[in-house]
C-alpha cells in the first residue's frame, strides 16, 4: 500500500481508502462478523483512513464501524460526517456541535480526525444547501471549537453543488479537506472537459484543493456502480441508486462507461473497475480513493489495482476522445 499527504493536516492516508456508505453497503447490511474481517483485512492490506456517516443506514454505519473498530483495537483515521439543517442565523453553529456529538455517541469515540459537511454548496440558503458564507461563518466556528475540546481534528466538506460557491469555500484555506466526485465519466474536477459538457464542471477542483493546501479524498469512483462494467448489483448493495455528479440517470452513466471498454480490449486494464481507480489514482492532488465495499472480494480488487500504479500516458491521452462524446 503507498501512503499520500492529506493536505496540509500532517497525515499520510492509505491511497485506497474503506468507504462504509449505503452504495456498497458492507458496513450498513452485512454480516457482522464479515464487518469484522473486511475492516480486519483492510488494516492488514495497509488501509488506514475509514469513512462514514450518519445519513449511511440512518446511523447505522456509524454504529457498525465504531462497534468493529473497538472489538479490533484499531489504529486508524476515522472520517464522518454532519448535515447542517437549519439556516436560522445563531442556531447552526449549535446545529453541528449537536450532530457531532450523536457521531461520537453512536461510534463509542471520543474523537474522530477529520468531520466533514455533507451538505451540498450553493450560493442560495435552500433545501439542504449550505452558502459558502454559511460554510466559513458558523459551521466553521463549531469546528473550531469541537476541535478545542478535543474531539474533532482537521475538517472538511463533500464537494457537490455549485462550482463558483465551491471554489469560493476552498479558496479560502479555511478547511483541511475536500471530498471530490471524480471518474471516468465526470473527471472535471481534475481533467479538461469539452465546451457543452452536460453534467456538472467541478473546473478542476482537485487542483484548487491542492493549491489551498487541502487533501482530497475522491467518491464515487464507480459512478455508484456504473463503472462496474456488470450489470447486476451484489445483494447487499443499494438496489437503486440516483448519480451524484454525473449524468440524468444510473442508465446513462452505464451507457457512458462503456465509451470506455476499449481500455479493456487494448490490454490496459483487466476490467472497468481496475481502469476507474488507477484513473483517479494518477491525478497527484488525490489524497485517498475511497471505495464502497460490497464484500471482501471487492477490498482485495481495489488494493491489487492500486498496486499497478496510475494508467499509462499512452491511455491517458485517448480519453479526451470518449468526454467529447458527453454533451448536451
């Protein structure tokens, strides 16, 4: 396993990272005992930095985790996550120590290293967006202060939403980390993409992050399975799933991915997954893929892909052939 900075925190993470969200499922609605050895497994293959959530099985995945990471005595980086759900002026900053602490209670941890905003970021205060004024005013002085009392270390967000509020919360320097939708089927966030690209244009975002000085843990490297290159999801997977920054529907993802096939006929790669995380692992502003496990086959593949390094610049340039397809 090789290690990357996160950012400017002084931590070096696992280039392949144990994501525990409700995509793969693993850590939502497996076995406990198969929990136990998946995360036994990962910290055996070198993988040090576990990410989670609340909104993951409503908790559960919190719960999961915290339970198995305590039976094995584990020494590792620990992520979640909190949604700000109010925009009353005064109220969110007691808005995020409150879910905070749920975190802690729910995982049996005094700390955890790094609590990210799930929200998206908008530059209107609606629905479930937070504003970047928002983001760097109270939800930052939350994490200032749990961070005084000891039981966060660096923060971050989940970078989805719009691009100019994005870049304006980044730009900033206030944040330790970003979590960057980027794959072969969106890769603006690190790639050029063509005039009339018809999903969201994250315009570079990995390389912003990095210029702040901010670590950059990639999701939804699959495009929540479309870039599987099977058809059929694994029990315990979320049956349906709706793209995050990327095409209408899961259907037209999966149409896209297969623009990408000839990696596979022309002896790049072995398969589909194989070509999506060495993809994301060649753009040096990434900390940390995180990767949904379904089952321990599934962790064992993503470290043996990671171990071959990025793809070759010889299939690295015929892409741009296959974005220029994506337009509107």
């Amino acid at each position: 396993m090789k290690y990357r900075p996160l950012g400017n925190t002084g931590l070096s993470v696992s280039e392949i990272g144990f994501g525990c969200g409700n995509v793969g499922g693993l850590m939502v609605r497996g076995e406990h005992s198969d929990q136990v050895r998946a995360v036994a497994r990962a910290m055996e293959l070198g993988i040090n930095y576990f990410d989670t959530a609340p909104s993951y099985g409503d908790g559960q995945s919190e719960t999961n985790l915290g339970r198995v990471l305590n039976e094995l005595s584990a020494d590792v980086y620990v992520g979640t996550k909190f949604r700000v759900t109010t925009h009353e002026p005064g109220r969110i900053k007691g808005n995020v120590i409150a879910s905070v602490d749920e975190s802690l209670t729910r995982m049996q941890r005094e700390q955890v290293d790094l609590m990210q905003m799930h929200n998206h970021v908008a530059s209107v205060a609606e629905g479930g967006s937070v504003t970047p004024e928002e983001a760097l005013g109270e939800v930052v002085d939350a994490l200032r202060e749990l961070r005084e009392q000891g039981k966060v270390r660096f923060w971050g967000m989940t970078a989805v939403g719009e691009t100019e509020a994005l870049h304006r919360v980044i730009d900033s320097g206030m944040l330790n980390t970003a979590q960057s939708v980027y794959n072969l089927v969106n890769p603006s966030a690190g790639n050029a993409v063509p005039s009339g690209f018809d999903m969201p244009d994250y315009g570079n975002l990995i390389g912003r992050a990095a210029d702040s000085g901010m670590g950059v843990l990639v999701i939804r490297v699959l495009a929540a399975g479309a870039l599987s290159g099977e058809p059929a999801r694994h029990p315990i997977a979320v049956p349906t799933v709706a793209p995050i920054g990327s095409g209408q529907d899961y259907d037209q993802d999966q149409s896209r991915a297969d623009g990408f096939r000839f990696l596979q006929r022309d002896g790049y790669v072995d398969n589909l997954v194989e070509a999506s995380l060495r993809f994301a692992l060649g753009n040096a502003g990434v900390s940390s893929v995180l990767v949904g496990y379904s089952s321990l086959d599934h962790l064992e593949q993503a470290v043996e892909y990671a171990e071959k390094g990025p793809l070759p610049q010889e299939a690295m340039v015929r892409l741009p052939e296959v974005w220029a397809g994506f337009t509107g």
